[in-house]
C-alpha cells in the first residue's frame, strides 16, 4: 500500500505559542521548565493533527526552539569556544546566546552568522567550524523526541540533518574545508543511528538538500564516503531526503547510495520522475514530494495522481510513498480558519493541515479506495473556478507590462554623472550617516494598531498616535546627528504585507504565520491576480516626516523582487511577468514621491539573493528579469533623485556584477555577522557606486561599542573608496528595543565622525 509519510511540520504553533513562550524567557518571564513545557505540549499536538489529517509516519526531531541547523550544531559539540563555558553553566542561555548573541553577566558574545536557507525566506545559523574540529554527542535532542512521539501512540520517523549537507552549509573560521572534517564527522552520526535504533525507530530520514547543487567531485566523493559508513553503522533504514530543486546530473550519485529509500521533489521538477524509476534500485523505497511544501495553493489532485500511478505501474504500491515536496515548514497550519477571506479565495488555499489530507486522498485514490472519488471530483471543480475567476486576470494590466520599452528600464544619465548633482542637492558629509528603515515596533504601537483594526481606535485618533510617533524617530535621529533620516514605518506591520494591503491582486490571512528565523514570524500576502496600484501608499508619512526636518528624508519601500519572493505566489503564469507587474505599481508610487519632494528613495531587495535559482546555469534567466524589475521600479526619476537599496543575510559575491547593473546609486548590505567577510567581493570588483556596509547587528540585543564599529569600517575602507562609503547598521530596528537602538546608533555615529576626523587630520 502507498503511504502517506510527512519530511517536516511548522514548529511556532497556530497562534505563534512558540514564539510567544521564547520570547517570554527572553524577557526572563518564563523558566526553562516553562519553555519546554511548553515545545513538548506543541509537538504533541501537531503529531496528533498530522495523524488525524491522514499522515501513516509523521516527522520527529523536527521542531527546534530556533534553526534546526543550530541544533544539529549543538547536538554534534561543533560550538565555538566563546559558548562553551556558557553552554556548560547554563545549557539554554548558552544555546540561545550561539542564536543571538549575549551581553549580560559581565559577557559579550556575538551570535553565530545567519544566512538564508537555500532560495527560502527562512535563515539559519551558519555553523563554526575549523580544521581538525573534533565531535561528539551532546545530549540526545532526536532519541528523546522519538521516545516522547513512541509513547504518545505517534508513528514518527525520526529527521535529521545528513553530514555532508551539514557540513557544506557550515564555514570553517580558518580557512580550510569543511568537507575535510567528514572522518570525524561520521562515527557520532553513527552513534546518534545505533541510539536510536535502540530506542526503536525503523527509519531515520537524513535531509541531504545539498544534492540539489552544483557539487565538485570532492563532494560527491564524501557523499559516496559518508552513505557507505551510515549504512553499516547498525541503525534504522535511511532515507535520503532531497528536494528544492531536481537530482538532474546528481541523479546516478544519489541513487547509487546504498540507503534504503529516497525522496525527491516532483513540484520543482517533475520532470525527474521517469529518470529517478529508471536509476533506482530494485531495493530501495521511493518517496514521492508531490504536494508543495512551499506555497499555499491546492494541488492539482489529478495531475499527481496521475504522477504516483505512473511510479506505482513500475515499483509497485509498497515501494512508494507521496509526501511533500520538503518540509512543511514553510507554509501556515491550517486554512479552515481563515474566514476573513472571499469564499472562492478559501477554496483555493491549502496550509499544511489541508496538504497532508491531499496526500491521504492520493494514496487512498492509488490503492484503489473509492472513498477519494468524491474529493478529487470537489478539487476539480475548485481547480476550474480559479481558472476561470474573473479576480484573476486583468486585461489592463496586461497591457501595461506589454508597454514597458528598454528606455524605462535605464536611468537618464550615467551615476558619475548624477552623483555630483545629487551631493550638490544633498550637501552630505564624508561617511554619510544613515538608517535602513524602520525604528522599534513598541508593544505601545502594536496595542494600538490592533486597536485601530478592531475599530477601538478611529482613524483620525491613529493617524495622531502615529504622527506623535514619527515626531519622537524624527528628533531622536536629529539629536543623534545621522545625516539622512527615516520616518521609522510606524504605520507599517511588515515590509511586504503593509504594501500588499494597498495592491490590487494581493489577499492576506489572520493565522497564515510562518517562521523566518528563531521567533521571528511573517504573515506572507497570498498573489492571486494581477497587480496594480490603486492610489499612493506612502507618500503621505514620507512628506509629513520630511515637514518636521531639514536634513533630508528617506521614502521607503520595499522592491518588486522582494515583494514577490516573501509572498505566495500565484503559480498559473511565470513568476516574472508577476514581479513585471508589481515593478510599474512601484513605479508609480516612486514617482509620486519624487514629485512630492522626496529626495532620497529607498527600494529595497534584501529578497534579491534568495530567488537565485539554486543551478547556476539557471542564474542568468532569473538575474535578468530581477535586475529589470528593479530598474522598471527606479528608472524613471531624475538625475538629482538619489535611489538606495538594501540587501541582507545573504551570500551575494558571486553576483555582484548583477547588483551593479540595478544601477541604485547607494546600496547597503549586511556584513557585520560575517565580520566584513562579504567584501571580498569588493577586492576582485570594482563596484562603481556608494555602498553602506552594515557595521552592527540588528537581529541580537548585543550593543557593539564605538571602537568595534570603527574596526568594522576601517576593514571596509580597505577595499571600498572612502568616497564610496556610507556608514548605516545591518538592517531595519523594528524588532529592537529604544535603549539599545539608541545606544547603538550613537556608537555608529561617533565612528563616523572619528573617521572624518582622521581623514582630515591626514
């Protein structure tokens, strides 16, 4: 029989209860006992819900309290030195400091780097490692998970992080490679496999996402290395998870690994499916991805019925099982709750409650159960509506991305040019002292945005509530003497929702959190048509704020590619006629503040990296429609419209030629984590424009000093002109407190102005 077997569930609860139960520690309002008290009543009621939606094995060692990449870390002894004592003393303080870093009790320690997962929204920790690291067990994290699933009646299949895609996403501190730590790697992989065969686990799915890559020969040898090691240790059955992308030249490596059955991703390329029958082993199980683990539309039942029949006619029905395309982690829980929305609308969305019924409803449908005929048929009809939906498809839409001309995606006048003219205008000092965006999002504002939401408050009573709160960014900025100033977005609940909420074609829900690092949640819009702008959406809080200073104001918005990237997607028509669409809306309201006055614009692309497609031979495709979607958006202002962007946690080196060609006349990034590390690209690139390296942390409550700042800059000025360079944090502060804000903008400021002062003094 077909069964249904689940990679992964979302971890924060339907209401965010992990994040609020974290948060709670953090603030010392809750103990450890509480916290995990807490994760252990989560994970059992989303065994109990997965099971009850038609799961036959649902997932353990899934759920982290923040990245699964640390806990892997952790759970192997691969902790920095700077933790160790920490972690000794105080096992969860010390966790939580490798996350986000610690600076109490007479400590300061930085956290882990942070970078995006693959081509999702969701970050992880990068692992620290260095050459002749040494592992062993620490604690029993996945045996304890699996025993607590056993005992509660759940079937679980215990997940864990395969070696060599842990190791390739890890970093070595002194230069080697990571790859080269894999012999001492392996025999606690194979102890953690003895442990848990002995608790009783049949299978262990160990997640190798990295197959999907452009691998060198290097890694397909430790791949080669590591599976015969694993597979003689003594452990349950393996399965060997791959997904986000096709096995495509990988394929023959993947399946002459001696495990006993393998995923793979039929969403992304169900291309694959012929070629993956045709490699696999006579022996081995195959797990089909069929439903996207990714987005939030229902699946074409039919379509991948047809697809797992066609496996089934080959294999047979007890070698298969249907599962998402990867973990679930990435979508929201459950649609039944979100009544907020049109009917029609409802129908079409499928969380991770709705897609784990899908797969039972495929599998019942391949075991020949007759019970399924009346869903798939209920499907179709849902499939049909939205086709034909008349919310859909916009004919003047249509006609305007038609119209774009290669002229509108090219700024007037070379930037060497317009540079000078802009400093004229501006009249900016050395080292230019700037924001990313936003400033502390208060319990006092979210209070009373809920209160305005729920008609507590009236809109005249709001709009005075956040006049008062632009006020107090606004002088607090100018008393810190940063150059160019932000409103501080008060009126904004998240960079893309606030935006999507004013765009035609854009839907949201009440409960649709997703993770995107630790507890850190995100309500995606949902893109279910075409898009348009209906009137301005910023241009009255960027005028207002520049009416309280002299120095000049920043209008903020977030760009086409990110909009696009941190949403759910529409699937019926290429995701870059999508983005095509939302760049001449941006184009508009870009527009619209120039026009108002606004001297400086921001549009950022922190998103611009993550939607690289994971092959670099697909990377020119993509970086071409990117890159012309933000210069449809930006392209059209004059030559003393100075235009900046920001991009974050993210590896983009081996881009920047395309992070040029976006033209913006100032970008700044995120390096503050890495230590200045993603300059390098800087060495072998002259990138022609002004760029801000971010020289503090935002995403941790650490407080850098002014001398760890100015080292920071001085690393920069080592390669990037001193002409070139502005001087801004990592990234926006809404999720930071006023004190700490304060504090550490005044040690950025003072950095800048010591630099000033040595340049002049020489």
């Amino acid at each position: 029989m077909t069964t249904v077997c689940n990679l992964g569930f979302p971890r924060i609860g339907l209401r965010r209860e992990l994040k609020k139960a974290v948060e709670a520690y953090w603030r010392g309002d809750a103990t450890a006992a509480q916290l995990h008290d807490q994760a252990r009543t989560l994970r059992l009621r989303h065994w109990q819900l997965q099971h009850a939606t038609g799961a036959d094995v649902v997932p353990c060692n899934d759920f982290s309290l923040y990245d699964h990449v640390l806990d892997t870390a952790v759970l192997f002894d691969a902790v920095p030195q700077r933790y160790r004592s920490l972690l000794e003393s105080d096992p969860l303080r010390g966790y939580f400091a490798m996350a986000r870093g610690d600076q109490r009790d007479g400590l300061d320690l930085p956290a882990l780097e942070m970078t995006k997962w693959f081509d999702t929204n969701y970050h992880y920790l990068v692992p620290e490692l260095e050459a002749r690291q040494s592992f062993r067990l620490r604690g029993d994290k996945p045996v304890a998970e699996f025993i607590e699933a056993r005992d509660a009646g759940a079937k679980a299949r215990p997940v864990l992080l395969g070696p060599v895609s842990f190791l390739l996403l890890s970093k070595c501190v002194d230069g080697s490679r990571p790859l080269e730590l894999l012999p001492a790697l392996l025999p606690v992989y194979a102890q953690l496999l003895v442990a848990l065969r002995r608790a009783g686990a049949e299978w262990v799915q160990l997640d190798e996402p990295c197959l999907v890559l452009d691998l060198d020969e290097d890694a397909a040898q430790a791949f080669q290395h590591a599976y015969a090691v694993l597979t003689k240790a003594g452990g349950p059955k393996l399965l060997l998870a791959t997904y986000f992308g096709p096995l495509g030249p990988r394929l023959p490596l993947a399946a002459s690994l001696p495990v006993d059955g393998l995923h793979v991703d039929l969403v992304r390329a169900p291309e694959q499916l012929d070629a993956v029958l045709d490699a696999l082993r006579v022996e081995c199980v195959l797990s089909l991805g069929v439903v996207d683990g990714r987005n939030i539309w229902r699946t074409d039942l039919d379509r991948a019925v047809t697809l797992v029949r066609s496996a089934a006619d080959r294999i047979g029905n007890d070698r298969l099982q249907v599962a998402p395309s990867c973990s679930l982690l990435h979508v929201p829980i459950d649609a039944s709750l979100e009544t907020g929305l049109a009917g029609e609308l409802r129908g079409w969305l499928a969380f991770a409650r709705e897609k784990i019924g899908e797969l039972r409803v495929m599998a019942d449908a391949v075991n020949g159960l007759a019970s399924a005929g009346a869903t798939l048929e209920l499907a179709r009809e849902r499939l049909q509506a939205r086709r034909g939906s008349r919310r859909v498809h916009r004919p003047e839409v249509a006609a305007r991305v038609a119209g774009v001309s290669p002229d509108e995606t090219r700024r007037a006048t070379p930037y060497a040019q317009r540079s000078r003219l802009q400093q004229d205008r501006l009249q900016l000092p050395p080292f230019p002292t700037t924001t990313i965006g936003s400033f502390p999002q208060t319990p006092e504002i979210r209070k009373a945005r809920a209160a305005f939401r729920a008609g507590r408050l009236d809109g005249a009573a709001y709009e005075a509530f956040l006049e008062a709160q632009t006020a107090r960014c606004v002088e607090a900025q100018e008393r810190l003497g940063i150059d160019v100033l932000v409103h501080g977005e008060f009126e904004r609940n998240d960079m893309v929702e606030y935006f999507g909420e004013q765009l035609e074609g854009f839907a949201f829900t009440r409960n649709g959190w997703v993770q995107s690092y630790g507890s850190r949640c995100v309500k995606p819009p949902i893109i279910y048509g075409d898009v348009s702008r209906p009137a301005p959406m910023t241009v009255r809080w960027s005028t207002h704020a520049q009416s309280l200073t002299r120095r000049p104001m920043k209008g903020m918005l977030t760009g086409p590619v990110t909009m696009l990237q941190w949403s759910f997607v529409r699937d019926d028509q290429p995701r870059a006629e999508t983005c095509r669409q939302i760049a001449i809306a941006l184009r508009d309201e870009v527009e619209d503040l120039e026009a108002a006055g606004i001297g400086i614009i921001q549009v950022d692309e922190p998103a611009l990296r993550e939607g690289l497609p994971l092959l670099r031979q697909d990377w020119g495709e993509y970086l071409g429609w990117a890159v012309e979607c933000f210069r449809i958006t930006t392209a059209s202002v004059g030559d003393c419209t100075q235009i900046h962007t920001h991009m974050c946690y993210s590896e983009f080196n081996d881009i920047i030629e395309a992070v040029a060609a976006m033209d913006a006349d100032v970008i700044s990034i995120e390096t503050s984590r890495s230590r200045m590390e993603l300059l390098d690209a800087f060495v072998r690139f002259r990138y022609p424009n002004a760029i801000g390296p971010g020289i503090y942390d935002i995403h941790s409550p650490r407080v850098p000093d002014r001398r760890e700042m100015s080292e920071l800059l001085r690393k920069a000025m080592s390669v990037i002109p001193a002409d070139q360079l502005w001087v801004n944090p990592d990234c926006g502060l809404k999720t930071r407190g006023w004190t700490e804000t304060m504090a550490a903008l005044e040690a950025m400021v003072a950095a800048a102005r010591a630099l000033r002062s040595g340049q002049a003094a020489a």
